[in-house]
C-alpha cells in the first residue's frame, strides 16, 4: 500500500508539473467567410511549427506575450504578432493579407485540444523515402538504425531512444503513423513510408511520449 501510494503521489507530481510547463495556445485560421485554411505556421526565432487542420485550428505551448507567428499559405508569408494574446483567431482577406487578429475565449477554452499531434517538437532525426530508396534497405529496422544509433529495436517492433532519462525501466517510444498509435514499427511496410521523424521530446502526447516518439508519415497519409 505504501508504495501504491508514492506511486499515485508520484503521478500527481508529474501529472503537476506537465499541466504547468505546457501552457496551450490555440488558434484558428480563416478567410471573411469563416472557411478554415491549411496553414504552415512557425514562430519567428524558434524551431516551433505546427500546421493547421483542414478546418483552420491549430495549437502551440508555451508562446511568449511578444513571439511573432510566421504563416506560410500558398504563396503567402505573413508576419502576425501575438502582443500578449492567449488565442488568435486569424482572419486572411481576399487579398492575401491579415484582416484581422482577435482573441478568441473559445479557443482559450479548448485548453490542450488544438496542440495534441498538432506542434511538431525538435526533429530528433528524419529518414525520407529518398534515403531509403538511395540506401537500398527493405527493412524499416535497419533504416532506423543506420539513421540513429541511438535507437534500440527490439524483434517485436518496441523501440527505445537511448539517452532519454527516466526514473526505473525505460519506456518504449511511442510509435505513430498516420496520426494513429501502432505500437511497433513491424506493421509497417517500408515500401509505404513517406517520412520518419524520431522526436525525444514526447510531451505533447502526454505519459505515452515519455520515451519519446517515432512520428512516421506514409505516402498515402503525406497526401492528405
């Protein structure tokens, strides 16, 4: 019982300290008819990114009161500063410029919903179908592993990232694809992959990040 309940004490502390280290920025991007825009979107001077959905939301943590987005649509570059806001609701004209900028308390709201499989964390590595096809491999293991020797694959799939700290037995990365969790990597057809990010940083996934991710991307799911 004792150690069940430092276990739980534990939990709460790192359920605590996730909640206050991630603080949620939503947004939306639109046109003057309210019609959501696939956007790239960075912060100006930092390697954060995300795109957005196909209806226009998209999430961010721990943005300071004077960053400035960078958005990328179509031939587009626009420059939107944050000047304090904890939302933005993004509208583009018809001319291709930022019509307007509002703080929305509706995506304010949404806390964590936009940002989860939304802000792409520092790249840890990326292995492209180019490479793969260039290096000749036919298993996705063995590409893995001449990308990152850093990697510990196990015959089921399970994969570690060596480095990552953690407190007893280190937890297995967690393995997407498609946006979808697959567990190991051995239900992947090499043949199919578009792209692997590996991401040591898995905390926007919560407790199944701990280990890290290996973001994969097929060919049919790029194109989406």
């Amino acid at each position: 019982m004792r150690r069940l309940l430092v276990l739980l004490s534990g939990l709460f502390v790192a359920l605590s300290v996730y909640a206050s280290d991630n603080v949620p920025f939503n947004g939306l991007v639109c046109d003057v008819d309210g019609l959501g825009l696939k956007v790239q979107i960075s912060v100006k001077g930092s390697e954060k990114r995300t795109v957005s959905g196909k209806d226009g939301k998209f999430g961010l943590t721990n943005l300071k009161a004077d960053d400035v987005l960078q958005l990328k649509y179509k031939k587009l570059r626009l420059d939107v500063a944050l000047e304090g806001r904890r939302s933005a609701k993004i509208v583009i004209s018809d001319e291709g410029a930022v019509q307007s900028v509002t703080d929305e308390k509706e995506l304010v709201d949404a806390g964590m919903d936009y940002v989860v499989r939304r802000e792409l964390p520092s790249k840890g590595g990326v292995l492209t179908a180019e490479m793969i096809e260039r290096e000749g491999f036919t298993n996705l293991a063995d590409a893995l592993r001449a990308k990152a020797t850093s990697l510990l694959i196990e015959p089921s799939g399970t994969i570690y990232i060596r480095g990552i700290n953690s407190v007893g037995n280190p937890s297995p990365a967690l393995i997407i694809c498609d946006g979808m969790d697959v567990g190991t990597i051995n239900a992947i057809n090499i043949n199919d992959v578009a792209s692997v990010e590996i991401q040591r940083d898995g905390t926007l996934y919560g407790f199944k990040g701990v280990g890290g991710v290996i973001s994969i991307k097929t060919k049919s799911g790029a194109k989406r």
